[in-house]
C-alpha cells in the first residue's frame, strides 16, 4: 500500500522535480517508509512507499521491466501475484525483486492493458510505456483505492489523493455547485465528480489512456445481477464458504504484522473465523467501544474473542475525541466527505497501528449478500403506495411527524420518516430518497439561489443513481438496487471513509469480502435467497451458521455509527455552535446561515433528530477552512 502521484505533459516538455516533491510530500502518511522518483521526456512519477511485500530497498519503486520500457508507479496489492510470477517465468521474464509491483510491469510487457483482467486486488497505478509514449491510469474493480487527476495548462495530473493534485501550480480551486449541492444531499460527492469542478475520479473498473492527443476513459469490468442465477441453494451455500475461505487466505500475503478489525457483526466475524486457522500465533483484533448502550457492541466482539482466542483491543471513542482529531479527520478526508462513523473509525486505525500494518476489515459484505436495512423499505413501498392518498396524507404522515425525535441508534422514529417521505416516489427514486440527508427542499433553503441554480442545470444529485439503475441491467427491481448500492454508496461513501482513516497512520485495509470473484457469485443469488421477512443477509447467514458463534448469526445488523444525536445536544454543542456561527460560515458563502442555525436550534432543543445533517454541515465548513484557501 502506497501513495502514487504524477504528471504528464503533453508537449513532452520536462517536468519540474518540485512539483514531484510537492506531490509526494502531502502522500507521506500513505507511504511513511521510503519515496521514489521516474522521470522520462515529459513524464514524472513520484511514489510514497508503505513496506508491506519484500521490504528490502529492492521493493522501492517506481518498478519497470527489464529492458525500461515499462515503468509503473503503484498503489495497492495484487493477492495473486504469485501465480501470475510464476506465468511469466516460465514466458523467459527475469525479476529483480519479490514485489507485487514489478510483475504487474511484466504482465503489462507481455499482455498490455489485457493483464489487469488477471489481477484480483485491490490497486491504483500508472503504467508508463516509454516506445508507445503512452500512460494508463488504472483502478480497480470496485474502487477500493482512490485514483484521482485533473487537466491543468495542457498537463495531465494524478495521484492518490486530491491534495497531490493542488500541490501543483495550476490545477484550480473552483468548487462544483454540483458536487455541492450533491453533498448537502447525501453526505458525500458521487464520482467520479470531486467537490473541485476541474479535478475527477477514475472510476472503478476503468482504465484511462493518454497520449499526445488527450486521453480517454474505457471500462475494463462491471458485474451483471440477476444473470445465471443458482438454482441449488445447498450448491450456492458450499460456494460461499469456499470463496469467503479463498478471499481471506489471498489476503494474509504479508511481510509485516497483520490483524482484524472486529466489530462483533456477522461480516468481521466471519473473516476472524476464516481467518485464525490461517493465523500464526496471537491474532490480534480491534474494536471500537461507546458508553452509550444501544451503540456499544464490546459484548458481541468480546465473546467472538473467546471463541477464537483472539488478542483484542478495544478503543473508546467519547464525544471528547470530535473536537480532538476533527480537523486532522478533515484534512485526511481530501474532500468531503461525512459519514457519521468516521471519529471512531479514526480512533480504531490509530490504536490499530500501534500493533500492526496490515488489517482485514467486513466491509462490502451489506453490499454483496443484502445487508441493509433500506432494502426492507425497498419492497414494502408498493403496499404504501397502493393506499388512498388521503389515508396517506391526512392520517398516517401527521402522525409519523408527531414522533418525538430520538437519539438512539436504530431508532423507529427516523426510519419511518425516512420511510413516508420517499416511499410515494419510483422505485428507483425511492432508494435515493433513503439515502439522501438533505431534503430537496432544506437544500433549497441552505444554498444561496444562484449556487442552486447552476447545480440544477448540470445534474440533479439523484442522476448517479438512476444511471447505475438504468445501467444495471438486471430484471429484478431488487438486484437493479443492489447494484445502485455497490456503484454508488460503497465507492463513494463507504470505501473513501476506509481508506482515508486507515492510510492516515499508514495502515492497510483489506476487504476479503469484495473479492471480485464473491462480488459475481452474490450478483448470481437470487434477491429472495438474501431478503426474507425482516430479515436481511439470510443466504450468508445460512452459510456462516455453525462457523461463527450462533448469537452473532442470530443478531440483527446495527451500523456502525457513533452517537452524535445525544453529543451535539451536550458536551458537543459548543463546537457545534461555534462551527456553524455566521462567523465562520463565512467561509463558504455558498451558503445561508438563518437556515443552518434553525436546524441546530431545532435539534440542541430536542425538536427533532438532525445529527446527520449537522455533522455533513460541520465536516464541509472546517474542510472549506482547511482547503477552501
């Protein structure tokens, strides 16, 4: 795991080694242990280096094959390196090092851009073919590491980080209204948009190509649902545990100390049991604890510890730590981005690092088996649109607002809310609506017209979801919103959250359960095999019962967030006040105060539950004030 800079000129003119040092300078947390530098006629590569397979000064990159010709710079791990070696020496390619790097600069000089379809990792990387004067940009399947660029005075910018980018003179700091906007409503920028309107992501399962005459975007891999489904249950079961057995063992590939995150869920407890008998000596695992009941799942990881014999260690996150990492949580960040669990995500990569480098997380299994709770009112929906709109309207709306607003974690109130206020839309309009933060309306309210304006005539902050349900393909409503999910709120949401707290103390993240090869067999189970009554993940469930503890089986998925309703209410309100006075908005004239000062007043009062929209507010103002100039 690494960070990758670079930059491309067009005309072949030289590129400037400050510029390199700059962009390798703002990577350091993602590669502590060593940096390195290419240059070529119009090409620089500049690397920040995280040891993790050889860590001899032979590992060092940038890597290119024997001759030169090929050059890559590198970001990431390729769990089946070693079978692909073994190819390639037989083909009469000669290595100079054990590193997963320099075979992908062997498979691209045999195959080209066709050898990432053998690769099954998680990657980000520049490849750099000197005859061709030809540089891909390549990501991988399903965004797992971040791989972004930008077009400034006819060069060609990347790097695994916004900040690399803004460390060139050059690149603009105009912000995107539409990204914006999309912020306000979902707590995060879909891609491959950025909240800067000149810098971009490359997707996942893309590659980009550019030469002289510009470049170009192409996709590499998608997944199709509901195609060759299973029709043997028994059969799919036996797949699962096989391919979960396969994923964690792929990923324990390691020179340095590795260990598990461990929440106490089904998704990381699996992987603690795939993974223990793999394991030599003490396995050690990290959770995080909240003196808050209905949050705290220390019980769960507790008796998970006992069955495995696990060395654990626990964090406590208290409302204290907000205020105490919360600008370096931000600059991490790069843009905004406001999942509501991030502080304890912060805290857990830090204590975990303290022990070892390397870390199996559960994250990607709610996508792949179903796991989200948003899916039950996905196919409860028809019934509520089948009713009278009157009883609709006139009786059961009034009461569901009359709900008092509550503070804890899976909380009746905010779901049914959630629930009546989208569940008239589409179907498809419907599952963003149950994403979304802010309302059309209160983002109307809290950006200034003219900002609102320029969004709605580029894109709407739904478009990325009804092009990924349109794009799906699949003939089932359930598995065109299972796909909306994986192209939309893991990439975007979910995986940047990972990757930026972990790579902030230079501590790897792997998710054996977005192996692609799990990711395609989940595409293939039928919906109904994953949803069952109030039940999700059922499928999974089935196959992990009698491997983990049966009370983890049996529990009901919980999230992991962090209590921020009850906090802003008392020893966070202060901050929250003085993040979000007049004063300090001023930073981001985009917005209007008198409506984001009657949100926190409605919810420090207890009038209402707006702690995720707060926490997107507060992250967004102190990232205008950490980048914004």
């Amino acid at each position: 795991m690494c960070g990758i800079a670079g930059v491309f000129a067009r005309d072949g003119g030289v590129v400037d080694q400050a510029w390199l040092s700059a962009m390798a300078g703002t990577l350091c947390h993602r590669g502590p242990d060593a940096d390195g530098f290419w240059h070529d006629a119009g090409l620089g590569f500049a690397h920040r280096r995280l040891s993790v397979i050889d860590v001899s000064e032979a590992g060092r990159q940038p890597i290119g094959s024997e001759d030169g010709r090929i050059q890559v710079c590198y970001n990431g791990e390729i769990y089946n390196f070693a079978a692909i070696r073994e190819e390639l020496l037989a083909r009469g390619h000669r290595f100079a090092s054990a590193t997963d790097t320099e075979v992908i600069a062997h498979a691209w000089e045999e195959w080209g851009p066709e050898a990432v379809r053998r690769f099954n990792g998680m990657f980000a990387f520049a490849v750099w073919d000197r005859c061709a004067r030809r540089l891909w940009l390549v990501r991988d399947r399903l965004g797992v590491k971040p791989l972004y660029y930008a077009v400034a005075d006819g060069r060609l910018l990347f790097g695994s980080e916004i900040k690399a980018l803004l460390a060139v003179p050059g690149v603009s700091r105009t912000l995107d209204p539409v990204a914006l906007d999309a912020f306000l409503a979902l707590n995060y920028v879909p891609g491959p948009r950025t909240i800067w309107r000149e810098v971009r992501q490359v997707p996942p399962g893309h590659l980009l190509s550019a030469t002289a005459e510009g470049h170009s975007l192409e996709s590499w891999w998608d997944v199709r649902f509901g195609r060759d489904l299973f029709t043997d249950r028994n059969q799919a079961i036996e797949e699962i545990r096989a391919l979960c057995d396969d994923a964690v063992r792929m990923r324990l590939v390691s020179d340095v100390p590795l260990g598990a995150f461990l929440s106490g869920g089904l998704d990381s407890s699996a992987v603690v049991h795939f993974m223990r008998p793999r394991h030599v000596g003490p396995l050690h695992t990290f959770s995080v604890r909240f003196g808050e009941a209905s949050f705290d799942e220390g019980p769960f990881a507790a008796l998970v510890g006992k069955r495995y014999d696990l060395t654990h260690h626990e964090v406590v996150c208290q409302a204290g730590d907000v205020p105490a990492c919360l600008d370096r949580l931000v600059w991490h960040a790069d843009g905004p981005v406001a999942d509501i669990s991030m502080v304890p995500m912060y805290k857990l990569a830090e204590a975990t690092r303290q022990h070892v480098t390397v870390v199996l997380s559960g994250d990607g299994g709610d996508e792949v088996f179903g796991g989200y709770a948003i899916y039950h009112a996905d196919r409860a929906a028809h019934v509520w649109r089948a009713l009278p709109r009157w009883f609709r309207e006139r009786l059961v709306r009034p009461l569901v607002d009359a709900l008092p607003a509550s503070t804890g974690k899976m909380t009746v109130d905010y779901a049914l809310r959630q629930f009546v206020a989208g569940a008239g839309n589409a179907p498809e309009k419907a599952h963003y609506s149950w994403r979304t933060i802010c309302t059309a309306d209160e983002r109307a309210g809290l950006l200034r017209p003219d900002v609102r304006e320029a969004a709605a005539r580029e894109q709407a902050p739904e478009a990325p979801f009804l092009a990924a349900y349109l794009a799906s393909g699949a003939p089932e409503l359930m598995d065109r919103l299972f796909y909306v999910d994986l192209k939309t709120f893991l990439v975007d949401s979910i995986l940047p959250k990972v990757d930026r707290t972990t790579m902030a103390f230079g501590l790897e993240a792997r998710t054996p359960w977005l192996d692609y090869r799990l990711v395609e067999l989940g595409a293939r189970l039928p919906w109904r095999w994953k949803l069952r009554g109030r039940d999700t993940k059922v499928i999974f469930k089935d196959a992990m019962r009698g491997l983990v503890p049966d009370a983890i089986v049996r529990r009901q998925k919980a999230g992991f967030h962090a209590p921020l309703a009850a906090w802003f209410r008392g020893p966070l309100r202060p901050l929250l006040q003085d993040v979000l006075s007049p004063a300090s908005l001023r930073v981001l004239p985009e917005l209007q105060p008198a409506p984001v000062q009657t949100m926190l007043d409605a919810h420090v009062s207890g009038r209402a539950n707006h702690a995720f929209k707060l926490w997107g507010l507060v992250t967004l103002v102190r990232w205008a004030h950490a980048w914004r100039h």
